[in-house]
C-alpha cells in the first residue's frame, strides 16, 4: 500500500488489507490457478474460491458479530475489493452480496437478518435485480408487476442485467405493488429464490464473461414475510445503500488500476526495442509518470469520501456528491490505464496470452453499473445548482 492509504487507517486494517492480499496472491497468483478457477477466463466468479474466502474468515468483515462477521465498517469492505480486484481473484458475487448485505442490514427484520447476513458471511451468494429492458437509468420506470394475492404476491415481468443471479441462493428483486403519483412510490423488495417456481434465470453474453443474468418471472408467488422492509418503500430503500455500493465500486477499480499499472510498468522496463527499454522512451515515461498522479488522486478521493462516509462527517448532499466524483474518477482512471497499457504494449497488449486486453474489457462494466458515469455526471452537476 501507498503512503497516500497507510497512513489513514488502523494497523488493524492494514493488516486486514494484508491479509486479503495474501490470499489472492496464494490462491488466484498466477494465470494458470485463475484460468482453472474460471474455465480459461469465461467466469469472473469461483464457488470454491468464494467459499475457501469465507472459510478463511475474509468475506464476513462487514458483516455484524451478531449475524457472525467480524463487524468492520465501509473502510474495511473497501479495501477488501481493492486488494480482491488487484489481485484479480474471481469472486465477482461477493460484490453483490455484500450490496444484499447492506440492505439487510438497515431494512431487514431480525428473523430475516439472522437467515441472510449469516449465510453471505459464511459464503452463500446473494443477487440483486433493480434494472428492466426499460428501467435502466431510468430505474423509478420499473414495471416488474406484483399483484397483491391471499398471503402475499404473485410477481410477473421481466428483469435484466442481474449480476451473479446463476451463482445466488436467493435474489433481493424489487417489483412494482401499486401505481402511485410518484413514480418512485409504490416499489416493493422482495426476497426470491433462485430455484423458486416460475423464475428463469438466462445468461447474457458480455465481452467482460459470464457476469450478468435476464431474469423472467412468471406467476412467481412470495409470501408476505419475504417483503424486505415496507410495502411501497423500495425506492427509498435502494437509494440508502447507493453511497456505498458507489464507493465500493471506486475501490474495486483502485485495485483494477493499480494490478493494472503493475503489469504495464513489468513489461515496459523488460521490453527492449532500438536497444534499449522502452519505458526508458520519454514518450512512455511521461504517460506512465501520468498513469501514476491519476491512480493517487482516485485513491485520495475515494478513501477520503469513504472515511467522511463512515464517520457521517459533513452535508449528506456534499457526502453524494463526492460519492460520485470518486466513482467517476476511479472507474474512468481504470479503463484509461488499460487503454494507455494496451497501446504502449502494441500488438502484445492486443493479444489474450498477455493478459493486458483482458483489463480493458473488464475495465469498462464499472463505469456503467452502479449508475453510469453520465448519471454520476448529472448528480455532480446538479448539486452545484445546474438543473
């Protein structure tokens, strides 16, 4: 780790930090484990790698004593997906189940609490599915239709790009109750199994693998006690964990850029062309000294955000604003590092054996999930009075 993170937490933390290193570096350290954890790089999630994860007691960090984590914070579940994505260790559904995770936490009842938290903290996947073929950006235009029936809902419609749903026991999915005269009103979450009658869960091809799910829901019944919260209140449930699934995106591309900038800073000071190696070239050293002040000021800003987050520090209009700012920084400086590592790679970074086209393609999902980067865009706008 930098200076610009050592120097903001804990020994505790940093050890935490270190510890979630090690782990990757033992388990997923070379390409020939991470090809056989993924069938050659089609998936980015590893049951037994997730698992053995769990096992080691590193999944469960912000997870509550009670529900049988180790009870961290937002800072500790940052640095674990840095590190996670630094050193590229599949398991992609530990996002979204800590996503499920912070939703339990605030609106869950204590029975539903005890059933969910301690299963993602001993390695169950959880999903979640917010987003519709016409409620994309535009999520408040949900139109997944739950019909009120003796004891509970039948759900009908159809979700899409729903992350790690083929891998989840059970998916957080949020469905219209009623028509109100907000848009954002009459939204409801509702606890679905993933092997409930009536769900069928279908992959959608991505350039990035085998990461997103169209999900079809056909007289699919919930009995009331699966209501996560309040009937009607799903909307404002969602956007209470956005700060935090924004800023663990940021740490998750922190360590995207970082594992990254490692791997082009290997080869330019080993690669040798005109006798001599071309991270010498003033042409490369400039971009690479770039590369390096742009991976610092996302790390700056994000950890910054994270630790005001944690703490409740200041305005919660100036906390959303920075929140967004990180995530756009960060996710734009991954994708620019593997952008600039594949051209000053050449035909190397083009080609799979190198490893350099594959951060590319994975850098460019985060700055649309989440919220895309415009949406970010408009948020930070807009708390500087332009609407």
């Amino acid at each position: 780790m930098g200076a610009t993170r050592s120097s903001r937490f804990t020994e505790e933390q940093l050890a935490f930090a270190e510890a979630v290193r090690d782990f990757c570096r033992r388990e997923a350290g070379t390409r020939a484990q991470r090809d056989a954890l993924t069938d050659g790089g089609r998936e980015l999630h590893s049951p037994a790698l997730h698992q053995k994860f769990a096992d080691a007691g590193l999944l469960a960090v912000s997870i509550p004593e009670e529900y049988g984590g180790s009870g961290g914070g937002l800072v500790e579940q940052c640095l674990m997906f840095e590190e996670m994505y630094r050193g590229l260790a599949p398991l992609h559904g530990a996002g979204t189940s800590h996503t499920v995770a912070g939703i339990y936490k605030k609106f869950g009842s204590e029975e539903q609490k005890k059933a969910a938290l301690g299963a993602i903290a001993t390695g169950t996947v959880m999903s979640i599915s917010i987003s519709e073929p016409e409620a994309g950006s535009d999520a408040a235009n949900i139109a997944c239709r739950a019909e009120r029936i003796d004891g509970g809902y039948r759900l009908n419609g159809q979700k899409t790009w729903c992350s790690d749903a083929q891998f989840a026991k059970q998916i957080l999915l949020v469905a219209r109750t009623e028509r109100t005269e907000s848009r954002h009103g009459g939204l409801t979450i509702f606890e679905v199994p993933a092997d409930v009658e009536g769900l069928t869960i279908r992959p959608i091809p991505t350039m990035g693998g085998n990461e997103v799910n169209d999900l079809f829901l056909t007289d699919v019944l919930i009995p009331d006690s699966q209501i996560v919260g309040s009937a009607g209140s799903g909307w404002k449930q969602v956007m209470s964990g956005l700060n935090g699934e924004r800023l663990v995106c940021a740490a998750q591309a922190i360590g995207s850029a970082q594992r990254t900038f490692d791997d082009l800073l290997a080869y330019v000071k080993d690669r040798k062309q005109f006798g001599a190696a071309i991270g010498t070239f003033q042409a490369l050293r400039h971009r690479i000294a770039d590369l390096g002040i742009e991976i610092e000021c996302s790390i700056a800003l994000t950890y910054d955000t994270v630790l005001r987050a944690e703490r409740g520090d200041g305005d919660p209009g100036e906390l959303v604003r920075l929140t967004s700012m990180a995530k756009v920084k960060a996710t734009e400086t991954a994708k620019r590092v593997a952008l600039e590592g594949v051209q000053m790679m050449g035909g190397y970074g083009y080609a799979s054996e190198f490893g350099m086209e594959a951060h590319l393609r994975h850098s460019i999902a985060p700055t649309i999930y989440a919220g895309t980067n415009e949406i970010q865009r408009e948020i930070i706008s807009s708390s500087y009075g332009l609407r």
